[in-house]
C-alpha cells in the first residue's frame, strides 16, 4: 500500500502531526510525507498513491487562506508565546489553494486537522472543508475527518502524536477493509 500524506502547517503542529499518522501506518506501508509547497510542485503524487491523506490548520473556522497564514507571524509575537514559524509558513499556497488545484481524480482519502481544543462550533474545523473538498474532485473518505488539539500558544496537546498514529492505524485498516468490499 502507498500513502501520501500532504500537509501544511504553519508553527510545526500539522507536521508532527502529518508524522505521526505515518509512524502509525506501520511498517509494510509505503509512505510519504510532503509539504504542501513541495505537493504542489509534484502533480503526480495523487495518481501514485494508494491513500491520500491531506491535513492542515484550522484557521478562521476552516482551511488557512492567504490573509490568514500571512497573520500566523503575529501569534509568535504574543506574550508568552512559544511558537515559532515553520520554514516559508505564511507565503505560498496552502491546502485550500493546492485542494483547488487539483482535477479529478478516483481513489480513497481522508482529512486531519490541528485546532485549538474547544468546541468545534466555536472554531471550526479545516479537516471537514478538506474532506468535502476532496470528495468533490472525486476521492472517498475512509475515515471521517480527525481533529488534533494544540495549545494556542506552544503546541501539541499532550497525548496527541499518539492519537495521530492510533488513526494512521484506523486508515490501514479502513483501507484493507475497503478493498475487500471492492
């Protein structure tokens, strides 16, 4: 099986995240985890996997936008911060922009996402938006989408990175379940 996880982040929390879910896939899946910049310029990545995972920060109750990552540096700035920008975080294409992109396409996904732990009607959710936006270019969820929780000012809630590769697990079997109905 061949996964590819695309992901963007934009203070490390998706990323580890993103890792995470791969660590969990366990060691016969062939896996990739990528950058959403670097995701863009690799078109083929979605016709070479088996399972498209895509996650992002929630922002604005949903996927990033481009007025929303540039804002991300104002949150380092905030007393008693401990965050720190991820490499080119806050310029270039995000998820919603590289999700937009893409054509058509057949095969299975799912969607994480990384937001504060509160209510989700108080903050939304990106992996909902990234879920219907991948099945409207035609890919079919395997799981429903995921949450993980940070701290709004120095990251993963504790317990975290093992919930993400307790769901990485959850996907390969979701897949093999998935071919066996097919």
């Amino acid at each position: 099986m061949r996964v590819v996880v695309v992901y963007e982040s934009m203070f490390g929390n998706t990323r580890e995240i993103a890792e995470a879910i791969v660590d969990g896939l366990g060691p016969t899946v062939e896996a990739r985890v990528v950058g959403v910049a670097a995701a863009v310029a690799d078109a083929t990545l979605v016709d070479a996997c088996d399972l498209l995972v895509v996650g992002g920060p929630t922002q604005a109750w949903s996927m990033s936008r481009p007025r929303t990552r540039s804002g991300a540096a104002d949150y380092t700035r905030q007393p008693g911060s401990a965050l720190h920008l991820e490499p080119r975080a806050g310029s270039g294409p995000g998820v919603r922009e590289w999700i937009a992109g893409l054509g058509l396409a057949s095969g299975r996904a799912a969607a994480f996402d990384t937001r504060v732990h509160v209510p989700a009607v108080l903050s939304g959710r990106a992996s909902k938006s990234i879920g219907r936006a991948r099945e409207r270019h035609g890919l079919r969820l395997v799981l429903p989408p995921a949450s993980f929780f940070v701290h709004a000012k120095d990251g993963l809630l504790p317990g975290e990175a093992e919930r993400a590769r307790a769901f990485g697990a959850r996907l390969v079997a979701a897949v093999v379940a998935d071919g066996a109905r097919t």
